[in-house]
C-alpha cells in the first residue's frame, strides 16, 4: 500500500501522518479485541490498542499524550495475533515518532537519577534511542 503525506493538521490529519508512518490502513481493524487480549503489557496502559485505534478512526483527542506510547516494549504478540494483519507495533511506533518530533523527548537526559548510571549500558542506551528524537 502506498500512502503519500498531506499538509494540514487537526485529528485526520493524525490519522493520515500514522497510516503514512506506519503502512497500515487503520479502517481496516475490526474491533475484535485480540490484539489488547494478547498484550503482556495491557494492564500497564491507559489506552489499549484495540481501543487506540479506534480513538484514531474517530479522531479521539489526547492519543499523543497517552502512556500506552511508552508502556508498549514493541514485541509485537498485537501484530502477530491480528486476525486482520494490521501491524500494531508499528501504529504505536508511529504514534511514538509523531509525539518525538512534536513534542520535544519524552526521557530528559539531564534528569535521569543516578540509579540509571547502574544500568547495563545498552539498556541506557536503547531506552535513550526510544525516547528521544
Ligand atoms: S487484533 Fe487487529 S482487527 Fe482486532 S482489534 Fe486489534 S488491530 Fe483490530
Ligand atoms: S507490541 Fe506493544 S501493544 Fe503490541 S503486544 Fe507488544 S507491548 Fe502490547
């Protein structure tokens, strides 16, 4: 599928930027559920895919500002159990690089404790890749 960008703003224009970012035609999702059943990580968020997608199609606000963006590790269990063949992963990875490139990072390099020098440093390292632009 081939989705090329348009300029403007506003909730389809989201909706736009994620389907162009991701490959994935949202309309697509038929609400069944499966990829929030299988998410190891559901319990953690404040939007679930399933439901994420639907706040897209209907151009939902505050999609950008919800923690499911970060709680989601990308392990893709939504993708692969999609009934539809909608990559999740990649929405949520979208939605992530949107926030990013609009909002600034969401991880302050220079307001991390202490405690994060203990970390393995790939760890560090691929959390810093993730959550800054
Ligand atoms: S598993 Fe696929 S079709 Fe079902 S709700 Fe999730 S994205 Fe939509
Ligand atoms: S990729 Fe994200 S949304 Fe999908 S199952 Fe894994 S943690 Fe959940």
């Amino acid at each position: 599928m081939t989705i090329t960008m348009r300029a403007g703003s506003g909730p389809d224009e989201l909706l736009h930027k994620v389907e162009v970012l991701s490959e994935q035609h949202l309309a697509n999702c038929y609400q069944c559920g499966t990829c929030a059943a299988t998410c190891p990580l559901a319990a953690q968020m404040d939007l679930l895919p399933d439901m994420l997608i639907r706040h897209l199609l209907f151009g939902l606000p505050g999609v950008l500002e919800r923690r499911t963006l970060w709680v989601c590790v990308g392990c893709e269990s939504c993708t692969d159990r999609c009934p539809r063949g909608i990559d999740v992963a990649r929405i949520i990875e979208a939605l992530r690089q949107i926030r990013l490139q609009d909002r600034g990072d969401e991880l302050a390099v220079a307001q991390l404790p202490d405690a994060a020098r203990e970390l393995p440093p790939i760890a560090l390292v691929a959390s810093l890749r993730r959550h800054t632009g």
